[in-house]
C-alpha cells in the first residue's frame, strides 16, 4: 500500500514538472519570436532582399539581432506609391 501511494506521488510530480518545462519552453520560443519580429531590415531601403548581400550599409549585421535598433535604418519609399501620391496631385490641381 505504501509502495503504490509513493509511485502515485513520484508520477504525479513527473506530470507537474513536464508540464512546467513545456509551459517555459513555449514562453521562451514565444519570447524569442517577439524579439526576432522586432528586426527592421525587411523594412529598410538598403536591404537588397539577396541572400548573397542583404544589406549594403551592415551585411554582417543584417537580418540578425544586431540588427534591431540599427542606426542607419531608413523607411523604404516605394516607388508605386510615390507615382500614385503625384498623380493624386494632379488631379487635385
């Protein structure tokens, strides 16, 4: 009897403990997927979108967490939307 309450007690405490590694691991990946998310180079007009060289102000830098916070980052302009914003004009005119 006291041998079957002990193994109950010692399979419970294994759940509890699987359960609290599975609960950091996913706040963890989470965490870490925010972070990643917080990288600006997909947004920047020097990011070539080439594997071969995808920055070039910081091509060791860029599309890394070196990158977040990047002191060279410019917003890219579009060139559609540029063309779109002068046509607007004109009709307006």
């Amino acid at each position: 009897m006291l041998a079957m309450i002990f193994c109950a007690c010692c399979s419970w405490t294994l759940m509890i403990l699987l359960a609290g590694s599975f609960w950091l691991t996913l706040k963890k990946g989470a965490n870490h997927l925010k972070r990643l998310h917080q990288i600006p180079c997909h947004a920047c007009e020097y990011f070539t979108n080439d594997y071969r060289l995808k920055c070039t102000v910081h091509p060791k830098k860029a599309c890394s967490e070196q990158a977040i916070g990047c002191i060279d980052f410019e917003p890219r302009t579009s060139a559609c939307n540029a063309c779109q914003q002068s046509r607007r004009k004109l009709f307006i005119k």
